[in-house]
C-alpha cells in the first residue's frame, strides 16, 4: 500500500513539474514562431517558372538588406508583393515547416500568380520581408516586428521609384496576411511618400491580427496571456499588430480577399477589418470546400481574372 501511495505522489510531482514547465515553456516556443520565424528555404526562383528576373537587393532606412527578385514589364504598372510571416517571396514549403506544421497537403507558391502579372505587362518586384527568406535580420538581431517591418515597404516602393526603367511608373501592392499589415502601417506612417512615388492600389489578402490568430488557434486565454507577455519582455505590444488600428488610413483603392472558411480567422474580425477601409474598395469572400488558410494564398494562382482586373481598373492606361 505505501509503495503505491509512493508512486502515486511520484506521478503527481512529475504531472506538477510537467505542468509548471509546460506554462514556463509553451507560451515562448509559440511566440518565437512569429518573433523569431523560421527561415524558410527558396526552393524555386522565377527562372523555374520561364520567367526572366533579376536578384536585387534592396537597403532600408535602418540598415537591413531586403533580397528580391525583380521581372520587367512592359506596362505602366509595377507590382510589390509581399508575404505572410513565416514564408518568403517564394511562398511556403512543406520540406523547410520548423516545429509548427501548417496542416496543409501542398505548397504555397507566389511565383504563379506574379507569371499572370508579368504575361499581362507589369513588372513585379517580389521581396523577402526582415527575418525572412534571404533578408536581412533586424537591426540588433532583435525580434520581427511587423509594424517596423514597414520600412522594408518604403524601401521597396523607393527602389522602384528610383530606377531608371521603372520611375514614373504607377504602384500596385499585392500584400498577403502579415504583408497587408505592413503596407496599411505604411500607409499610416508615410502616406506623402507613397502618394508621391505613384501608389495606386492595395490587393490585401487575408490580413489578420496575432492576437486573433492565436487564439483561433484554439489556445486558452491563459496562454495567450502568457504569449502577450513575451512579447512584452520583447519590448513589442501584440494589439499594436492589429490591422484594425491601419485600415483606416489606406488611402487607396483596395481589394480585400478572405476564405470564410479559414480557421485561423475570425470573420467578424475581418470584416471589421474591411467595414475600417475609408476608400473605394471591394471584397472576395471565398467560399471554398477547402477549409484551411493556405487555399486562399494560391487561389490567384489558377483565378487571375479579378486581380489583373482590379489592377487594370487602377493602374496606368491599360
């Protein structure tokens, strides 16, 4: 009887010591997925697409060295895009997923849907974000902050105004998930610029708040409190995140494209995201049997037709 009742408080410590390093050790490990992302692999390049491209590398203002890859047109119309966190100007590749598993069955692949742009006539300049990809860390190897990652946009949009076969030219951005985030914290911080360097229109794929995608995650309050607070001891406040607070400053036509089906979204969230946009604007509320987030990250991928329209709408003499 006592050698069970021993073996029983053994249990019990090991479940308690389980636990406390479980509350230690988990809100970290999940924080760090978007502080410290994974460095996906480019496992293509636009020459595996037939598509003739240049390697540029782009400086921003604070010091950190943006890889891009770089495709003429023929149009008055040039194309930024940008990518989720966690991806890179490539898109997402299941052989190089860290220790979170998107769940997915196929890649995400970018490149397709810049081919579209390309055969339509624009140029597409397509970069890694900070932290990502083959970019530069940020200043001071310090966490990934989307809102400051908007310098990497302006950085972006100055290289394209700047250069000598693509100044003058008008601006489109294709900005997907946390890449919408950074164009409308953009839009927020230097608006005069953008205006000036010829910004015409915003595609925001399915943008979204950490803070929401944590816990449409599925986790408990407890831990997303927990995660808030690392990001705290960063320095970083995760509502700052929230593009909610930069819709409102967009000062663009704007196309908004989000999966209902998403798990990972709220969609009163994101539609409270569209209701902030103050400028023309029109949305695509995909309505896919596929339910999971990537689908709608390749979606422009074999449905080109409403974005080549909207930009045609909004860029250049077409």
């Amino acid at each position: 009887m006592k050698k069970l009742r021993l073996i029983g408080l053994i249990v019990l410590g090991l479940v308690v010591i389980l636990g406390i390093v479980a509350y230690l050790v988990i809100p970290g490990i999940l924080a760090n997925t978007f502080l410290y992302p994974n460095r996906q692999t480019l496992v293509k390049n636009p020459g595996d697409y037939g598509l003739s491209y240049e390697d540029v590398t782009i400086t921003t203002d604070d010091g950190v060295a943006l890889a891009c890859w770089l495709m003429k047109g023929t149009s008055d119309g040039v194309i930024i895009i940008g990518h989720p966190a966690t991806f890179t100007r490539y898109g997402y590749s299941l052989e190089s997923e860290g220790i979170a598993k998107s769940g997915y069955h196929r890649d995400v692949e970018f490149i397709p849907a810049a081919k579209h742009l390309v055969e339509a006539g624009y140029s597409v300049l397509m970069v890694d974000q900070r932290n990502h990809g083959k970019s530069g860390a940020s200043p001071g190897d310090g966490p990934h902050d989307p809102v400051e990652a908007y310098r990497d946009l302006i950085a972006a949009v100055k290289y394209v105004a700047d250069h000598p076969d693509l100044a003058g030219k008008d601006i489109g951005l294709l900005s997907f998930c946390q890449s919408s985030v950074v164009s409308m914290v953009a839009m927020s911080k230097e608006p005069g610029f953008l205006q000036q360097a010829g910004v015409k229109a915003l595609v925001a794929v399915q943008p979204i708040s950490i803070e929401i995608f944590y816990k449409q995650y599925g986790l408990p309050d407890w831990l997303v409190n927990k995660i808030k607070g690392v990001y705290s001891d960063k320095g970083l406040d995760i509502k700052d995140q929230d593009p909610v607070l930069y819709a409102p400053t967009i000062f663009v036509p704007t196309l908004f494209v989000q999966n209902v089906n998403d798990p990972w979204s709220d969609m009163e969230h994101s539609r409270a995201i569209y209701d902030a946009i103050p400028t023309e604007k029109e949305a695509i509320w995909l309505d896919e049997e596929e339910h999971h987030r990537f689908l709608t990250y390749n979606w422009f991928n074999d449905h080109p037709g409403p974005l080549l329209d909207f930009l045609g709408r909004h860029l250049g003499e077409r």
